[in-house]
C-alpha cells in the first residue's frame, strides 16, 4: 500500500519550505543529542542526600550545571517559537506570495483561496506543532532531573511554557495573527517585522498579566524572619499584617525612621526606630500572597483560552479579508 502523499497546494508548501522543516529536525535532533549526553555524563556523580529528604548534586558535577544552562537556553527558545512561526506564515509563506505574484498560479490550479490559505495553516500548524511536541519532550527528558532539585521554579517563563498546553495556543495564534498581517500588508520584511512585533508584545502582556489569571492564596506568620511560602510557590507579595488583620503600609514609618535620633550614626538606631514604628502601629504579624503549583494547569488552561479566542478572531478575519479581494 502506497503512504499518503500531499497534494495540491500543500505539496507545494512543503516542497518551498522543505530546508525549514529540516533545519527545525536537525535542531530538535541536535538538543535530544545534547541532552542525552549531558545526563549521561551526570549520571557518574553521585548526589548529596540532605536531611529533609532532598539533594544536591556533586561539587565537581558540572555535567548537572551544563544541562541547566541548556535547558534554560531551549526553553527560551520554545518560548520564542511561537513569534519566529507567526513572522514565517505572515512573510514568506504569505506577504511574498502576493509580492511576487505566485498566489495568481496557485489560483489558476483549480484551488479556491479559502483552500489555498487554508492548506497554507494546516501544513504550518502541523509542522510547528510536531517541533513543539519534540522540542518539549527534549525539555521533559532534561527537566526530570533538574526540576526535582527545585533548581528551576516552575513558574519561570522558560519553564512555564515548554511544560504546558499554552506552546500550543501560542502557536495557533501565531498562525493566524501571521495569516492575517501577511494579507494586510503583503510584503515580505515589513509583514514579517509587523507580526514579529505584534506576536512579542502579545507574549509580553500576557506574560506581566499570568499570574493575575488565579487568585492568590495568602500564608501569614509573626513577624520577624523572612516568611516563605509553603512548597514551592510562587511569592507575588510580602508585607506586615497589624493586630486587625489589615495589611501595613512600611512607608508610614519612613519619616520616623528617619527623623530618629542617631540614624546616621548608630548601626543600631534604624531597627529601634522601625521596632518603635510597628510597636505604634499595633504590627504583630507578617504575610506572604503567593501561588502554589497547583495554580500551574488552571493558569495554563485560562490563558490558553485568551489565546484560542484571539486566533479565532484572527482566522475569521483572514478569511474575511481574503474573500473580499478574491470573491
């Protein structure tokens, strides 16, 4: 039996972008390499056990500080993946094709512009969603060593995304933002530059505005040491809890602090003064707004969504715009 071939279109797509495609494998294939190798060679130090059941790994492991580093850089880079496949489909695989005129020929083959955009996404959605797929179980091959050290916090960015379901949201909206710029501005640089720049920005807010998607959970304590929270959460805010329960504003003491006799001069003036300053204010404990892991899969879910209703929205008005030039 003869194996499925593309067709039309589609094999039209991924004939031009063939050397894309090799360049994305040769790249997952290279950091499965890297990575293998790293583990293996981590694997002939022993760990240090430690009392609370934890470890570190060897003083003279660098192999283990050498697959951090790496796993940083390739997170990094899954993270950014999302903005070079939107600059992509908005450039070359779109914006050229009306620069140079080729769509015309695609339209003369008894192809509809609806099949011809679309054969366009599919091929791309595949192909991106394959190298996202390889490049995080790279990651998870990496990440199940170094992540159960506590080394990295689930919560960072280049862990964030290549251990979720949002790369892939992420890249849906890449598609069609890119397919959307590519048919509005239809040349090849300044599509490219335009989706790059929408795509980053998309990526920067919601990046400063995950961790507003879940209400944090609140951890208090007495006052004194520094309060952490429980597990490995992520911290958002600190600060000093009165004898009420209401939440205490430390530039109130400021001014005192300041105007204390000595401050300049004695070390030990500033904490008598701030000790003084809380003692007025009634402050007798201290509080920590965090998120726990357990935030991580509604989080991923939530922005997920925000992502799949603007690529909606997006793709609708792809098609829309394509429609109306090419009815």
């Amino acid at each position: 039996m003869s194996s499925p071939a593309l067709r039309g279109p589609a094999w039209v797509t991924a004939r031009q972008y063939r050397r894309t495609l090799w360049a994305a494998l040769a790249l997952v294939l290279l950091a499965l390499a890297a990575v293998t190798a790293l583990r293996i060679w981590d694997a002939r130090y022993p760990d240090t056990a430690l009392e609370n059941g934890g470890w570190n790994p060897d003083p003279d492991n660098q192999a283990f500080g050498l697959l951090q580093w790496l796993l940083q850089y390739l997170g990094t880079g899954l993270a950014l993946l999302p903005i070079a496949v939107a600059a992509l489909v908005a450039g070359p695989m779109v914006a050229r094709e009306y620069e140079s005129g080729t769509y015309g020929l695609s339209l003369t083959q008894s192809v509809s512009p609806a099949a011809w955009l679309r054969s366009k996404l599919l091929l791309t959605a595949a192909g991106a969603s394959l190298t996202a797929l390889a490049g995080m179980g790279v990651f998870a091959l990496g990440w199940s060593r170094t992540g159960e050290a506590g080394y990295f916090l689930w919560a960072e960015p280049y862990v964030y995304v290549p251990t979720g379901v949002a790369l892939f949201a992420y890249l849906l909206a890449a598609l069609a933002i890119g397919a959307l710029i590519g048919q509005l501005v239809r040349h090849t640089l300044p599509a490219m530059a335009a989706t790059a720049l929408v795509m980053g920005l998309l990526t920067l807010v919601l990046g400063a505005y995950r961790w507003s998607l879940v209400p944090v959970e609140t951890v208090t304590g007495p006052a004194g040491p520094t309060l952490w929270a429980p597990g490995n959460g992520l911290v958002m805010d600190t600060g000093l809890l009165t004898s009420s329960g209401a939440r205490f504003d430390e530039s109130a003491c400021w001014e005192q602090i300041n105007s204390a006799p000595g401050i300049d001069t004695d070390p030990e003036a500033w904490g008598k003064a701030q000790a003084r300053c809380f003692a007025d204010h009634d402050v007798v404990s201290q509080y920590a707004d965090y998120h726990p892991e357990s935030h991580f899969w509604p989080t991923q879910l939530i922005e997920s969504g925000i992502l799949l209703a603007l690529a909606a929205l997006a793709l609708y008005a792809a098609f829309r715009v394509l429609r109306a030039r090419h009815p």
